[in-house]
C-alpha cells in the first residue's frame, strides 16, 4: 500500500496489531462483565444496575470494534468500488488510509494495488493490441483482395491464372474470417456495444452464400434447412463468425458430401456424414476452428455441444437462451 509512508518501515510495529486491539477489547469486556455479574450476585449493586452496566461496556466494546475495523471496511468498499479505467489509483489508496494501518490491512492494501495496476496494463495492452492488430492485418487483406478481384476482371488472364487468382480470394476470405475471429475473442466484453437484433436465418442465408465460395473446388455440398425462423438481439458479426468456424469444422471432418445446416426453434445444428471411404478425424481432437467457436459461444453464453453418432455423423448444435420472435 502506497499510503503516507512505506509500509514495509511500519511493518515491525503494526504487524498483528489489529489482532491486539480486538484482544484487548474483548478482554477488558470480559473482566467488567465478569465484575458486574459478581456485583449482582453478592448484592453490590442492584440488578438494573448490573444490567445498565453491561449493556454500556457491551456497547463501548462494539464503538472500539467499529473503530478497529474501518481501515478493513475502507478497503472492502475500496475494492467494491473499483474502476480500472480510474485515473489517479495512487490517490485513491493514500484516501482510505492512515500511518496506524495494521501492516496485515496495508499488505493486503499492496496486493490490491498490484493487481489494479496489472489488470490496467493488461486492459492498455489489449486495447493497443485489437486496434494495431484490426489496422495492420485488415489493411493488407484489403489489399489482397481488391488486388484479386482486378486481376479477375483481366481478359487475358489463362485459366490457370483464374483458377491461381480464385485460391488466392479464398484464402484472403478465410484469414479475414480468422482475424474477425481472434479479434473477437481478444477484445474484452464491450458491454453491449455492436449489439442489434438481427434474423438467424437471413444472416445463415448470407454467410452461406460467403462459406460456398471459399469451399468452392471441395467436394463439400453445403445446404440450408429452415424449418423455423428465429431473431437475436446481439452481436451479428459474431455470430456469423461463429456458423462460419463450426462450417469448417464439419466441412474438415467429412471432407467430402453434404454440410447441412439447420435452423430449429432457438438453435442452429450443423449436420455432416462423412463418406464411406473416409476415415474421419476424432471430433475430440477438436482443432482450431471448433476451439474458436468454443471460446466465442463460451463468452456470449450460447452452448454449443458437438455429438458423433456411428464414428461417422456429425452434429454440432448451438442453442440461444433468449430468441425473439421474427418481427411481422
């Protein structure tokens, strides 16, 4: 604790005293109870006095012991109240704080400190990071693709160079799903900010739309089911993210056939059945992109649950605690 003289001078002194002060306050309570009752019981004094007696020490007892554990209250609100994003933590410590702080009180007070400043470090770090991270890894991604759909549009391009330039596209598609994806996951919960209430199946049919083309030239068939229709209110980007990692989860699972994704009343599945030749991979040994969709469900509270029937069907289910009607 930074608080109007080093501690660590006081420590020899204070340490242990908060425990001698309550020992102490009890004590002497105890020796004029055990007076007052003696006083009564040999006739001393009469009985409403006995009483008032302990009734007044009972109550001086609890002022001393009110008196004692402020510094601990201090630090309890202290704490309770915290911010990191408060500017002058110094200040705020040195407030609640005298030089007759019990040592045991100011090491806690220390620890506390300690913490605050490492969790700011952490949070100034993580901001510095998503925003380089968003500004240097998009940027050259945008470069790539705008770069790709030019090249496209040459009427000389050979064949091959089409087919060169399209795996180029795809895979600039496929990092920008991935840093969406680690950007999202390294950003601290922004407290509803980016939120909207979008519709499950109209997002699904658009990502759809994004997941064909980067499977294009994989014998993956991937095909929508709508049997219900559901709304959302909360972040849509990640929610695309999310089918889109899950997608490729099943699409790397089968490698080869049909990825059907669903859409159930308050859930999405994402079906796959791997061919008969196909010796699929254990979906406990669950790679990169269902870690991904792991970690984001995780921390948006949609429980995801992936289930193999027969070593060979997929199923990969994501349920939504509070889906809202589409609107009319």
């Amino acid at each position: 604790m930074t608080v109007r003289g080093t501690p660590n001078q006081r420590a020899g002194s204070a340490r242990g005293s908060f425990q001698r002060r309550l020992l102490l306050i009890f004590g002497v309570q105890l020796v004029l109870v055990l007076l007052a009752y003696l006083m009564g019981y040999y006739n001393v004094a009469p009985a409403g006095a006995v009483l008032l007696l302990i009734v007044v020490v009972s109550a001086l007892a609890w002022l001393a012991v009110q008196r004692v554990w402020r510094p601990i209250s201090a630090l309890a609100q202290m704490v309770g109240n915290w911010d990191e994003r408060q500017g002058d933590l110094d200040a705020l410590l040195q407030s609640g704080f005298s030089r007759r702080t019990d040592a045991d009180v100011a090491t806690l007070t220390r620890g506390f400190h300690a913490f605050a400043r490492r969790i700011a470090g952490y949070n100034e770090r993580e901001r510095n990071f998503t925003r380089d991270a968003s500004h240097e890894l998009r940027s050259p991604l945008t470069v790539i693709k705008m770069s790709t759909d030019m090249l496209a549009d040459e009427a000389n391009l050979s064949e091959f160079g089409q087919r060169s330039v399209q795996r180029i596209r795809r895979a600039a598609r496929e990092m920008e799903a991935v840093v969406e994806a680690l950007l999202i996951l390294a950003r601290e919960a922004d407290g509803g900010q980016g939120e909207q209430t979008f519709v499950v199946n109209d997002v699904l049919r658009d990502e759809l739309i994004d997941a064909r083309e980067m499977l294009h030239g994989h014998s993956i068939d991937l095909q929508l089911d709508e049997p219900a229709r559901f709304a959302l209110h909360g972040p849509q980007r990640v929610f695309a993210v999310l089918c889109w990692q899950l997608i490729r989860h099943a699409s790397q699972y089968t490698g080869q056939g049909t990825v059907l994704v669903t859409v159930l009343p308050g859930a999405v599945n994402v079906t796959a059945s791997a061919g008969a030749d196909h010796d699929p991979a254990e979906p406990e040994q669950q790679g990169f992109e269902y870690a991904i969709a792991r970690r984001i469900s995780e921390r948006f509270a949609w429980s995801l649950q992936l289930q193999v029937h027969g070593g060979t069907r997929y199923i990969a289910e994501i349920r939504f605690p509070q889906p809202l009607p589409v609107p009319g």
